[in-house]
C-alpha cells in the first residue's frame, strides 16, 4: 500500500472513525490514485479538470461492484467516492503530506 494511503489510514483512526468507514475511505482514494496515475496525473498537481475527469470516469465506465459483476456505480456510490476523495484532499491541504 502507497505510503501517503497507510499516513491518511492512521489520520482517520485517529478522528475516530467506524473500521468500515475507514476501510471504504481507503479503497476509494486508492482507486483515485491507481486512475490518476494510471493517466500521468501526479496527485500533487490534480486540477478541477482533472476532477471532472475522474467524475466522468465513475459516472461512465463500467466498474467491478463486487466480485464477478459489472456494472455502473450508483449515483450513492459515487458520491461516497466523492466524499472520500475531499476528504483526502482535506488531509493533504492541513499539511498532513
């Protein structure tokens, strides 16, 4: 696991915050790192463009939801994803790097 994934996992235990909800928040801003580079974008230098991108990403692609199935994530999903990604940004603006 990326070292700045492992920082922010502790910074979210330390809020105090339920394991699933820690574990989903970790999922999700991995899957946000692996798309951002996966397509040259160096966390450090994400734009709203670069967001946009990513927004369309989930709306669009197909995804595994669970194991053996694709589909489409969930409006719900998707902002969940959202929210997890703010988050992170959130914890990298504190300074937190």
């Amino acid at each position: 696991m990326n070292t700045i994934i492992i920082q922010f996992q502790n910074y979210l235990k330390n809020k105090s915050l339920r394991v699933l909800t820690i574990r989903g928040y970790v999922f999700d801003v991995a899957q946000f790192i692996e798309w951002s580079e996966s397509n040259g974008i160096l966390i450090s230098l994400v734009t709203p463009e670069n967001a946009s991108q990513y927004l369309n990403y989930l709306v669009v692609s197909h995804h595994e939801i669970r194991p053996g199935v694709i589909g489409i994530y969930s409006p719900r999903t998707i902002m969940k994803k959202i929210a997890a990604v703010r988050s992170f940004f959130d914890y990298l603006r504190a300074g937190n790097e």
